[in-house]
C-alpha cells in the first residue's frame, strides 16, 4: 500500500474546457510514486492532480447539468423531451441525461461533500 501524500495544488489562471479556473484544491494523491524515476516523479504528480481534479469538476459539472434539467424537464409537453436532447445537445439516448438528473435530485444539496468522488460512486 503507498503512502498518501498531500499536494496542493495551484490551478488558478489555467484553463480548462474554455473556462479560466481561479481557485486553488487540495488535491490529495494515494499512488505511491516512489516506484517513478525521480527525474520524472514532481511531472508525474502534477498530472495525476490535474486529473483528478478535473475529474471532481466533471462530477460537479454532471449534478449542476442534472439540476439544470431537472428545472426544465416539466416545461416540455409529452414526447418532446427526448427529441430535445437529442437536437440540442447531441444525445442518442436519454439515459446519461436521466442518471445526471437523478443525482442532482438526490444529491445536488449536498454537493460539496460529492465533489472529487468518481462518477460511478455518484451514479452518474
């Protein structure tokens, strides 16, 4: 078993997916990176942070998406939610939508305590 290592990490004044990111994570990593070339170890964790941090953005970004939703989903009349997704947003099936809405429901109050963990810990 590695040894856990804290890191924080700075992302501010980087971009990701378009949006400017400003605020700094605490990015705790578990692997232990002993066993990578020491020349090549500070590179390897930074991209192991990034990653995971960018991996709790998609979490946050799937709950807000399924709150987003879940605040329109009764403006559409029978039969018309589906075409919906499709035409605006590229879907071939409603069922991702249906998971980010569900966990929004369930879990969008507390949304902070979720953020970080992987998507299918959080049914997504």
């Amino acid at each position: 078993m590695g040894r856990r290592e804290r890191r924080r990490v700075e992302l501010a004044g980087q971009r990701a997916g378009g949006v400017t990111v400003s605020r700094q994570d605490e990015i705790v990593l578990q692997f232990d990176y002993g066993q990578i070339a020491e020349g090549r170890r500070g590179f390897v964790q930074e991209m192991a942070a990034g990653v995971k941090g960018r991996l709790g953005n998609m979490a946050r970004g799937a709950l807000e998406v399924g709150a987003m939703l879940n605040a329109i989903r009764a403006d559409f009349p029978h039969g018309t939610w589906q075409p919906f997704l499709m035409q605006e947003y590229g879907f071939t099936s409603p069922r991702q939508p249906q998971r980010w809405m569900q966990a929004a429901a369930r879990l969008g109050h507390r949304l902070e305590e979720f953020v970080g963990l992987p998507d299918t810990v959080l049914g997504l």
